[in-house]
C-alpha cells in the first residue's frame, strides 16, 4: 500500500474535488492585488480542521512537486494572523505582480527550454537543483514563459511565496529589537554566545551596524581577534573582515587558515548574518572551551561577512532582491556583476556570454568583478608574503539546504581527494541535521545547480545559469584548498531570500556545529587526541526552547512588532498605511595516503 503508481496518484487527485488545478496548492498564490487593505490589528482568523481528502491531496502535491511543507506563521506560532503592517503602496508598486514558481524537472530537454525561456525573458532564476528550479517574474510575463516552454512544464509549476512585497517588507528590522536601541543592538557581549543575551542576531543588521559591531569585537577580544581589511569595493567601500586565532610566539610554520565567507550575492542576508554568528561563537568561547581554543591556536579563521557591500548595501536602500555587485557594465541600464561567476577558474560556462542584464553575468573577463579581483589579490599577498597556507574555504549562500563541494563547473573531472571530500561533506550535514533536524543535501555543486542524469558518465544536462568562474572551483583548484564546499542554507522555498529573521540563531547554530566538525576533520586524530570533543558538543548545542526546529519563535507578544520606518528604504514609505543517529558526530576516517 505504501507505492503508489501514477495512475494511483491521478486518481486520488480527482477525488479531491477541492482542487481544480494542481498549481493552487494550499493557500499558495499569486500575489494579491496590491489595493488590499491595511490590517491595523493582528487578529486571529478561525480555521476550520482540514479533511481527510484535503490533507492527502496537500501531502500528494507536496511530494509530487517537491512543495516545501507550509511553515507555521512565524510571527504567532501555530495562529493564522492577519500582519499588523502591511507593505506600503511604494513596495507592492514594485514587486506586487511579482510571483516565485517552481517548475519540477525531469529530463534535459525540459532543462534546455526552460534555459531559452529564462535568458529570451531575462528571468530572475533563484534557486535550481538536481530536481526543481525556483524562478521570479512579473504575473503577466506568466504566459509568455509558458508558452516558450513544451506541454510537460506547463502545468508542472507550483507559486511559492503568497505575498511577496509583505514577504520584503518583513525581512527588514522591528523596531522593538532595533539594533540602537539603548546602544546594546552592536555591542558585543564578554559572555558566550546565547540566546537570551545575543541581541545583535535577534535581525538582519545593515553595513553600518555590522562594521562598528566587527571593531567592537576586535577592541573586546584584542588577544585572538584582529580586523582586517580584504580591499576596496567598486562604489570605494571597504571589505571588511575579522581574523580569529592565537598564533604561537616561535612557530614560524605556514599558518593553516580557513576562511569563512558569505553575501556575494547581495539579496542573501542569512549568509551575511551566519557569518557574523559563527563568529562571535568562536570569538567569545575562546579560552572557555578547550576544543575550540586549540583550533584557534592551531588555525586562524578569516571570516568576511560579505565580499559585496555594495550590493548589501543597495538591498537595504533601494532593491530588497539584488543579487549582483554594482560596477557599471558596457550596458548603463544593466550595471552588476555576478561576483560567484568572476573567478579565473572555466571562467563563463559559456551560458552568460556577453549579456549584462543576466544575473549571473560573470563580467567580459576573468576577475571583472572588483570585489572578487581583490579577494584573490589578497589571498595570493597572503600566501606569498605572510607565511599563510589555505587549508579550507566555506562560502555561503542560500538557498535550497545543500553541501557542495567542486567542481561546480562540470561533472565530468573527478576531484583528486573526493572521497575525502565527501567523507567531510556529509559529517557538515550530519552536524546540521543533529542541531536542529534540518537536512542538507550533499551533492558535486555541477548537480545541485541544475537538474542532472545521476548515473550518467557523460555532462550533457544544460545549466540553468553559468556554474563557471565560481568561488569554490577557484579556491580548490588555484589556491589549493583541499577542502572547499558552498553552504547553501535556509530554506526550501517557502521564504527563499526573505527567510524570516527567526531563522537567524538556528542557521548560525548550525553552521556553527558544521565548523566544528570541520575543525575536527583537519585537526586528525594525533590534533583532539585527548579532547572530550562528545561533551563540549553537548554543551555548545543545548538548544534553547523557544527556538523550533523550523525557525519559529514564540514571543511573549506574540511577534507582534511594530515595523520601524527607519530601516525601510525610503521609496518604500508610505506614511499613510504605517505610523537521529548521534555517533558521537565521529567521523569514519579514510584519507589517501
């Protein structure tokens, strides 16, 4: 009974004579018009119990499509809530005929038409794997993609966010956890990371909050912790970053170093966000922690917050869903370079050619990117004249839950220590998914971009966005970095970009945890010989109850915060609508001599 065939699944569907078209699943659709009135008070609304057929077709669709399970509101726990502030008019003005679908893919010609459709139409492509691709555009573009496309994608596409302006306007601060709020927002605390006391992750925080937080940190902690800068971005900003680790007076060996990166890609904030967590963590339980003050003595840790400030920045003032750099191109009206399609590397993919108005437009050149130009410029100072030896690179993004390791350009070269790669990979999943019983999916990042024949011995699929010039090849294959992976955090789908700020703590607990293996993966057995590495586990990861396991959190009131208009670009005002099998996390040893 458990197997279903297909014919199976299409009858029960017609059963459910609560379901016209399967595109409509749950309450997922597109966007409401954008003259919906404000909701001046959070109110419960009643829900009747779903029936029996309406949860099996929900649970059919949800496996069929590949749906993300719908989260529970997260600003009231399990209540369905009208929003206390509705996105202003200047908002809905911009993106409220906007929709996210996800198209479910199943062979390489549907991979290819739906390719031609995106680069004629100039979509936005969020987020692709070996099975869906998540993509962005305006309501009425709707049915000139589906008409590029053959029969099987045309009904084969799900909307994912409801309310995507409401969604936008959320993602910024509240104003009760304003981070200038009786000037605790960006001061760092002497004490270990907590939830209770770490009031600079309870938001997203901007580049002029992050950059005196990192300068606190460096004058707090001045015994393992120095601020660094990486170089200049194209607007003239600085890029900012934090070098943790206690060097030894005579030990004139290469310092092993890892690096720690996030927010190449302007729109993902929990990247930016996790970074500075991962951080902070290791920071404050220094001298505290046994473990983690021998792999600071042993290994310095570079963490930069965000190689791309300018496009950070621009995000918060002017475009919430921003994704590339700001350099100006050959085109005046399509400025921006996608800085993870820079790198030297098989540089282009030969997918974006020449087109800036492609977001993953890699530029006209190898290192046509300012930022990742002086990243790699600072990476060979390094290496050549400070005695620094890159072991390991962790450069995160979001979203879809995936561990990638190279190479992301092709599947068809072999990495010369997989196994080892992969060996690493799933102990960083493993890591996550004891944390907080989220999974990650580990996969060759040529697989996790676009849908992809697994057993397949030859590279055929098309990529729905160029997989060359990518960070991660760059570092494992100029650089020599034997352990180089991208982290593509939360979520699913269901938030995408605009991931609640909920989910903050969770995402950094878990990389957190991840780091830690990762740490204990390049120590090697003679490195933690001695070190209770199970306990001090245990008592990093005591989990704080009102932190689920999906990110929501229940406030005393509620989640019910006033939106502060300070943090909102100012276009957007409208000042008339708001006044398992835990081994000990070891890991099975079987490196290449």
């Amino acid at each position: 009974m458990r197997q279903f065939t297909h014919g199976t699944l299409l009858a029960i569907l017609a059963l459910a004579n609560t379901i016209s078209a399967i595109p409509s699943f749950s309450t997922n659709n597109y966007p409401a018009h954008p003259a919906e009135p404000v909701a001046l008070f959070t109110q419960e609304q009643p829900q009747a119990p779903l029936g029996l057929w309406t949860r099996l077709r929900n649970s059919v669709i949800e496996r069929l499509w590949s749906v993300p399970p719908q989260q529970r509101n997260h600003r009231g726990g399990n209540k369905h809530q009208y929003p206390l502030y509705s996105a202003p008019a200047s908002l809905r003005a911009r993106y409220g005929d906007d929709v996210v679908l996800r198209f479910r893919l199943q062979t390489a010609d549907e991979v290819k038409a739906l390719v031609e459709a995106s680069n004629i139409l100039f979509l936005d492509v969020w987020a692709s794997t070996d099975e869906w691709v998540d993509i962005r555009l305006a309501k009425d573009v709707v049915p000139s993609l589906l008409g590029l496309l053959p029969k099987s994608l045309q009904t084969s596409h799900v909307p994912l966010i409801h309310d995507l302006p409401q969604t936008i306007y959320e993602s910024y601060p509240a104003s009760s956890q304003r981070p200038t709020d009786n000037g605790r927002g960006f001061l760092p605390s002497s004490e270990p990371s907590s939830d209770v006391t770490n009031i600079f992750f309870e938001d997203y925080q901007p580049l002029s909050v992050i950059g005196p937080w990192m300068r606190l940190l460096a004058s707090m902690f001045p015994s393992h912790v120095q601020l660094i800068s990486i170089g200049s971005s194209f607007e003239g900003r600085d890029i900012p970053a934090l070098r943790v680790g206690v060097r030894p007076a005579n030990d004139f060996k290469p310092r092993k170093t890892v690096i720690i990166g996030g927010g190449s890609h302007a729109r993902e904030w929990i990247g930016v966000s996790t970074v500075n967590y991962v951080a902070y963590s290791l920071i404050t339980t220094y001298g505290k922690s046994t473990p983690i003050s021998t792999l600071l003595e042993q290994f310095d840790f570079i963490f930069i917050p965000t190689i791309n400030p300018d496009g950070y920045v621009h995000t918060w003032e002017t475009d919430r869903l921003w994704r590339k750099n700001r350099q100006e191109t050959s085109l005046p009206f399509c400025p921006g370079v996608d800085l993870d399609r820079t790198w030297g590397f098989e540089w282009n993919g030969n997918i974006t050619g020449d087109n800036p108005c492609s977001e993953s437009y890699g530029g006209d050149e190898p290192f046509a990117g300012t930022e990742a130009r002086q990243l790699a410029e600072w990476v060979k100072e390094q290496t050549e004249q400070h005695n620094v030896k890159f072991v390991a690179y962790l450069d995160l993004h979001s979203y879809s839950q995936q561990v990638l390791y190279p190479y992301s350009y092709s599947c068809l070269p072999r990495p010369p220590n997989l196994e080892n790669l992969e060996e690493l990979a799933m102990g960083i999943a493993k890591a996550i998914r004891l944390t907080n019983r989220q999974s990650y999916a580990v996969s060759s990042a040529c697989q996790g971009f676009t849908a992809s024949q697994k057993k397949a011995k030859v590279d055929t699929f098309p990529r729905m966005e160029s997989t060359g010039g990518s960070a991660l090849d760059w570092f494992y294959n100029n650089v020599g970095v034997k352990y180089a992976y991208q982290l593509k955090l939360r979520d699913k789908g269901s938030y995408g970009f605009l991931l609640p700020r909920e989910n903050i703590v969770p995402t950094g607990k878990e990389v957190f945890n991840a780091v830690m293996v990762l740490g204990k993966f390049l120590l090697g057995p003679e490195g933690f010989e001695g070190l209770n590495w199970e306990a001090e586990f245990q008592r990093l990861n005591e989990a704080d109850k009102s932190i689920l396991d999906d990110g929501d959190d229940d406030d005393d009131d509620g989640g019910q915060d006033r939106k502060d208009d300070s943090w909102i670009p100012d276009e957007y005002k409208n000042d008339n609508d708001h006044d398992d099998d835990d081994d000990g996390w070891g890991l099975r040893r079987r490196r290449k001599r």
